[in-house]
C-alpha cells in the first residue's frame, strides 16, 4: 500500500481515456456507490428499531446486545470469506447474491418476534452484508488509478455515511408511521430497487464490456505468481494489512457503538421518541460526509497522496472529539447531538481513507478484493466486541453511559497508535503505506 507522493503530477480523472471508458467509469462509480448505500437499507433497522423491539418482545440491553453481536460476527468472518473467494467468482455475482439475500431477511424481520430465530436471520443477514465492501472497492481498484484514488475514494466513500443517513430516515419514518414491521420492510423496498440499477450499469472490469484496461502506475502485487489466479503477497504487505486492520479495529467499535446504540441512548437515556432518536443520531453521519470529502481531498492535493498522514492527522481530531462526548456528552440532548457530530467529522475520513483507497493500494488491482476484505474483518472484530461489552455494561450499569464513552475514548487512542506506527515504519523504509 503505497502512501507516499507519487513521483509525478497525477493526472486528471479522466485523462488519456476514449469517450466509451469514461461513460463507463462514471456508470461503474454510480452503481457501486448506489450498491452500498443500499446495503444499508437492511443493516440499520434493527438499530433505529432496537428500543421498539426491545418493548414489543421483552428484550433487555443484554440480550439486544447478544442479537446484535449474532450479526456482526457473522459479518466478520464473513469479510474474510469474501475476500477469499470474491477475485474467484467475481464481485458482481457476489454483491448481486449478497444483495439479494439481505432484502429477503429484511423481509424475515418484520414477520418473527423469537430471539432465537431473530439472531438466525441476523446471522445470514451479516454473511450477506459481508460482501457489500470489499467487492465493491474490487471493482474501483480496475477502473480507477491509483493517483486518483484519494479524491475519487473520498467522494465514493460518502455511500456508508449517505447509506447511513438514508435508511435510519426511513426506518424512523417507517416506524413512527407504520409500525416496528414496516421499519424492515421499506429498507428491502430500497435494496431491491438498488438490484435493479445495478444490474443495467455494473461491470467488474473494463474489459468484460468490449473496453481495454485502465492502465496505473502502480507495480503489480507483490510475490510470485501475483498477475495468474493467486495473489500472493511478501511480508511487509502483511504486517500493512494487519496494522491498518488494527486501526480499523478501533475505529468500527466507535462507529459501530454509535450507530448500534446512540439511538438506544437517545430513547432510554434522554427519553426521545423512537423517530425523534432515529433523526438526531443521522448527525453522526451527516457531519461524516463532510469529513470524509475533505479528507480524501487534502490526501491527494496537500499531502501528496499520504493517507497514512492526513489519517493520523484526523485521528488525533478522533480523540479530542471522544473526549469532549465523555466530559459533557450525558449533559444534554444538545451536547450529545454536537458531540457525535464532531466524532462523525473525525472518524470517517481516515475510516474510509485507510480502507478505502488505502486498501485499494495495497491489494494493487485483483489483490484489492482480498485486502479490503482482511482489513474489514479485522475492523468487524470492534464491531462485535463494541456490541458485547457495551450491551453488557449498559445492563450491569443501570443505564449508566460514562463507562460506554470511555471506552470510544480509547478505542479512538488505539487506532491513532496503530496509524502512528505505520508513520514510523514509513520514515524507517520499512512500508511504505
């Protein structure tokens, strides 16, 4: 994973490409960005709706945590799965699959009522989910340079925040409208109408529509045997893939924290309705995108494409921010909403940067579909233990939220750690992320 500058003025998005590759690059970009917007249609209901469902059926904090958890450890093994087998099969065969299969749980949702079978579907929910990432940046990493990768990877990776803003509005809608079924069942509405774009303006490749490839001057994956069906890769793209997974692992417990439990709070905590927590905690995503474009911009234009930089950079901001939530984010409704905010401006630019356009760089081309699906593993693991261990602390507390936010305090202290090795190895020769 390349993060230093390159060694010649990158050239515009669209330079020394015919009419045909740039028609077809903007088609690719839209369908995949819309892709996992979808996907996110059938992952956030259960958050928005967790209060409701927890009422309705009888769950407490615990056993919502444990459901949850069901979801997200099956998401995580199975980003490793679809890093494995996506460069076999084909990112479009799995993302049409994956979308598939998670509207038809979401479907599932809004009949079912049992704990048990609720935790079932949530776990082929998380397989199917798992392949939404890391197939999707597959297809990026052919039809994008790696020169350009930061700003392009910075406005595509807008998807998991606009997805989030998206479908926690039209799960809260559906929910205070319609009922806690409809809150799952709009969200397979929007993913299935995703399937239909997709299918028309998604292609894995230039060359699978009559195109040639998408020459970058970046070298091919590193080991033998890189450019044939396996992709090999030599030690210091390991231990890249492990330190950048590392620092995703503290920053999905956060986002994950946020998302699966800020409407929770809202509505336990500081007694707001079911909508009215949906709506407020949007903010977290919306000052993301924000966050995310910048980011991806000062990658390329000021620092040179050294995203390992400007990602340690925001993630010294993700402390202060966590901080800040843990010193006066309980005060009130207000503090808690601009605090989050703050952490959403923070978090997602290097979230989406290192795994984004960072993975791209590091898997180089085929290899792109495995990193990011390593990577993302990695970071799922926060994601599970997020819902576990604050599920529980939220239960053993009596509702008590300070223990939560210090632990997104260090969770945001761990991946700037992580990040800040990978800044030492870069000035040491070691890697060059």
């Amino acid at each position: 994973m390349s993060i230093a500058a390159p060694s010649h003025a990158a050239p515009g998005p669209n330079a020394d490409l015919s009419p045909q590759q740039r028609q077809w690059r903007h088609r690719v970009f839209a369908a995949t960005w819309l892709s996992y917007v979808g996907f996110y249609f059938c992952r956030k209901p259960f958050s928005i709706a967790k209060a409701d469902l927890g009422k309705a059926n009888g769950f407490d904090a615990d056993l919502l945590g444990q459901i949850g958890a069901a979801y997200l450890i099956a998401y995580t093994l199975g980003q490793f799965v679809s890093g494995g087998i996506g460069p076999r099969i084909g990112p479009r065969r799995m993302l049409l699959s994956g979308m598939a299969i998670s509207a038809a749980t979401a479907l599932a949702f809004g009949a079912i009522s049992g704990a048990l079978t609720f935790a079932v579907v949530m776990v082929v929910n998380g397989l199917a989910q798992a392949t939404g990432w890391s197939n999707n940046l597959g297809v990026m990493a052919q039809w994008f340079r790696r020169q350009e990768r930061g700003r392009v990877m910075g406005l595509w990776s807008t998807n998991f925040q606009v997805g989030g803003v998206a479908a926690n509005a039209l799960a809260a809608f559906a929910l205070a409208h319609f009922g806690l079924a409809w809150s799952f069942w709009s969200g397979a509405l929007a993913l299935s109408a995703v399937i239909a774009v997709f299918w028309f303006h998604q292609a894995n490749q230039p060359q699978d529509v009559g195109l040639p490839a998408i020459v970058s001057d970046e070298a091919p994956a590193a080991g033998p045997g890189a450019d044939a069906g396996e992709v090999r890769w030599d030690r210091s793209t390991w231990i890249s893939v492990f330190l950048v997974g590392g620092a995703y692992f503290g920053m999905k417990f956060i986002r994950y924290a946020l998302w699966s439990w800020a409407p929770y709070v809202l509505g336990n905590n500081f007694k707001l309705a079911g909508d009215d927590a949906g709506y407020v905690s949007t903010v977290f995503d919306l000052c993301g995108i924000a966050g995310v474009i910048a980011t991806g911009y000062l990658s390329d234009r000021l620092f040179g494409g050294r995203r390992a930089f400007i990602s340690f950079l925001m993630l010294l901001g993700l402390v202060g921010a966590t901080a800040l939530l843990f010193t006066v984010g309980a005060q009130s409704v207000t503090a808690f909403a601009l605090c989050i905010g703050l952490v959403g401006f923070a978090l997602f630019g290097p979230d989406a940067l290192l795994t984004g356009a960072g993975a791209m760089d590091i898997g180089k081309g085929r290899g792109a579909v495995r990193a990011a699906g390593i990577i993302s593993g990695l970071g799922s693991a926060g994601s599970v233990v997020q819902e576990l261990v604050i599920g529980k602390s939220y239960a053993a507390t009596g509702g008590a939220i300070g223990p939560i936010l210090l632990m997104l305090l260090g969770s945001a202290a761990f991946a700037a750690v992580c990040v800040a090795v990978i800044l030492v190895r870069n000035r040491q020769g070691a890697s060059d992320v």
